[in-house]
C-alpha cells in the first residue's frame, strides 16, 4: 500500500472542498459588498450548521444509512436535523417572526390607536419561515449526491481491479499450462533420438536449450516481439524435423515485416503442436504446412495438416486448443477471428490478429 500516495489524495482533497466553500461562502457575501458591518451572527451560523451537516451526511448518513437501504431511517434523521436547524435560525436570529413591536399609529387628534391589519402588512408571511430550510435541504442533497457518484465511481474502480486481477490469473495459469505440455512434447521427441542413438542429439538439445531460454525470459512479459516469436516456432519445427523420418512436406513461408509488432507469448504453438502431433503417420512422414503473412498491424496464420493419427487421448485431447481459445478471448477480445475447418483428411486453422506495436 502506498502510504505517501494515499496521503497526497487525501490533501489534494481537503485543499479541492476548502476552495469550493470559500468561493461559496464569499458569493453569498457579494449582497453585503456596501457594508460588512451588517453581516450578523445568523450568517456565520447557518453557514457553520450548514457545512457540518454535509460533512455529517457525506460521511456518515449516506454510507451508512441510505447506502445500506435504510431509507425511512435516513429520511426521518435528516428531516428531523433540517427542523432543528431551521427552528434554531427562525427563534434565534429571525426576529422578524417573533417579538414584533406593535406600529405606532395616531389618529387626527393626537391619540394613539393601534390596527393590527397595519402591522400585519409588515410581518413576513408564514411560508417565509420555510426558506431557511431550502438552504439546509438543498446542502443534504448536493452531499448525497457527490458521495452516491463517489461510492459509485469507487465500486466500479474496484470491480474494474478485481475483473483485471482474475484475468491476470487466468491467463498466468494459462500459460503455465502451455509451457509443461510443450516440454513434454519436446523431450518426447528428444527421447526418440536418443532411442534410435541419432547423432542429432546434440543439436536437438541446443535448439531445446534456445527455446527454454526464449520461455524463461521473454514468455512472463505481457507482449513478445513479433520476431522472437516466430524464431521460437521455427525452433520448435526444426526440433520436429529432427526426430521425423520424411520433412519433405513440411513447410513454413513468412511474408511481411516483422520489426516493431508484439504479440502474446506461444501463442500459437499449440496449433503447430497438434499439427505435428496428428499430422504424423506410424512411418514418421509428416505434411503440416505453415503460412505467415503480416500487411501493417494485420496478421494472419494458416496451418494445415493431415489428419494421420486419428487416435486421440480423451484426457488430454482438446486442451491446446482450448488454451489458445481462452487467451484469445482474454487477449483479443474484438481484435481476432478464428476458423477451424476439418475434411476427412484435412485439418486447417486460420488465425486473424490485429497486432499492437512494440513498445520501446
């Protein structure tokens, strides 16, 4: 937790609400521009009652009542604060309301009368001791209003984290699970060399040792270059044409420039691992082909094969697959367009990205 930032906000804060009530507090002083002197005690009051009733609403009444659907409890609290208030400033500083003196009034004679019609006529009317609580009400309603949208804005900040947070973990696990299956894949065909004591061994187990490196190194980034990536798939089929015994029909074009794109890490090895995998016949001949073609931030990937190797294992069978489909959906939700397309001896994917440069 950042301590120091948290300190920041909340200073940047309080300086935002104090510059806000000062430039309210000096536009209702504008009226009395001629003369200060005239400012009374019920102006400091009603602005002191006022500001202590919004931060008592924006703190305490909306997130723990009105937020908690407390709705009658909250309404009856706040009305019954607003009355107080407004009796305060009506008996206390209105005098305009109570203990009016009665008008003076001489006939032709000299001889006082007194007409209550004349003194009526200078007595506000009875709504008028509504008015101050206008102020109070229209306080209670901006308050609850910043605190509704702040815990608002907040929840949905909140969501947005965690919805991320979960995402970062689905993907990280995916990924995980991509790289064991490749490495079991890989010492499989390791291992069949050294079963029949092939003098590519050696070069296997570099070509294995680059391919490690590029996944120990580059893979936990969230974005590859373009380059890198396509080095670690020509890696990956140059390891496979070492254990086959026909790579004639084995082919990868590339077409485009591949400088200064990224894209996410092995993400497509699983394609290229099922079409060795069931593209491979008991003799060891193999047909996978591999097209590539890259026109600005468009890429698009074909890979086909034939359908050799017809017996699945139902525990493992499907999982690449649903691998990439899961982190395509994660990675690029509105950004890519997947076909799969299967005959009785044809099997053939195309992959449509939009690519994002690479960042520096």
């Amino acid at each position: 937790m950042n301590i120091e930032g948290i300190t920041n906000n909340n200073t940047n804060r309080i300086l935002i609400h104090s510059i806000i009530w000062c430039f309210l507090i000096i536009a209702s002083l504008l009226p009395f521009y001629q003369n200060f002197t005239s400012i009374n005690a019920e102006f400091y009051v009603q602005w002191s009652s006022g500001i202590l009733l919004f931060y008592a609403n924006y703190f305490y009444f909306v997130p723990n009542l009105l937020l908690q659907k407390k709705y009658a409890a909250y309404l009856g609290i706040i009305l019954s604060i607003v009355s107080i208030l407004t009796c305060i400033k009506i008996f206390y500083f209105s005098p305009e309301f109570h203990n009016m003196p009665h008008q003076r009034i001489f006939d032709s004679n000299g001889k006082e009368i007194i007409r209550e019609k004349f003194f009526f006529k200078k007595r506000p009317p009875f709504f008028f001791k509504f008015f101050p609580s206008l102020f109070y009400l229209f306080i209670v309603s901006i308050s609850t209003l910043i605190k509704t949208l702040s815990e608002y804005y907040t929840n949905q900040q909140n969501k947005l984290i965690s919805e991320t947070r979960k995402t970062s973990t689905e993907l990280n696990y995916l990924r995980k699970q991509t790289n064991p299956h490749f490495l079991f894949n890989a010492l499989n065909s390791i291992y069949s060399l050294a079963y029949k004591k092939s003098d590519l061994v050696p070069d296997a187990i570099v070509t294995l040792s680059e391919m490690m490196r590029y996944m120990l190194y580059e893979t936990d980034n969230k974005a590859v270059s373009l380059e890198k990536e396509i080095n670690y798939i020509k890696n990956y089929i140059d390891l496979q044409k070492l254990r086959l015994n026909n790579i004639e029909n084995i082919f990868i074009n590339i077409h485009g420039d591949t400088r200064n794109k990224s894209i996410e890490p092995m993400l497509l090895i699983s394609f290229i691992e099922n079409a060795f995998k069931y593209g491979t016949d008991y003799k060891g001949t193999t047909y996978v082909k591999i097209k590539i073609v890259i026109e600005e931030n468009n890429f698009d990937f074909w890979i086909e094969n034939r359908i050799e190797n017809q017996i699945k294992d139902p525990n493992n069978s499907g999982i690449g697959l649903k691998n990439i489909k899961n982190r395509l959906n994660i990675l690029y939700p509105n950004a890519h367009q997947l076909t799969i397309t299967q005959t009785d001896n044809l099997y053939s994917v195309h992959l449509n990205l939009k690519l994002e440069p690479l960042e520096n």
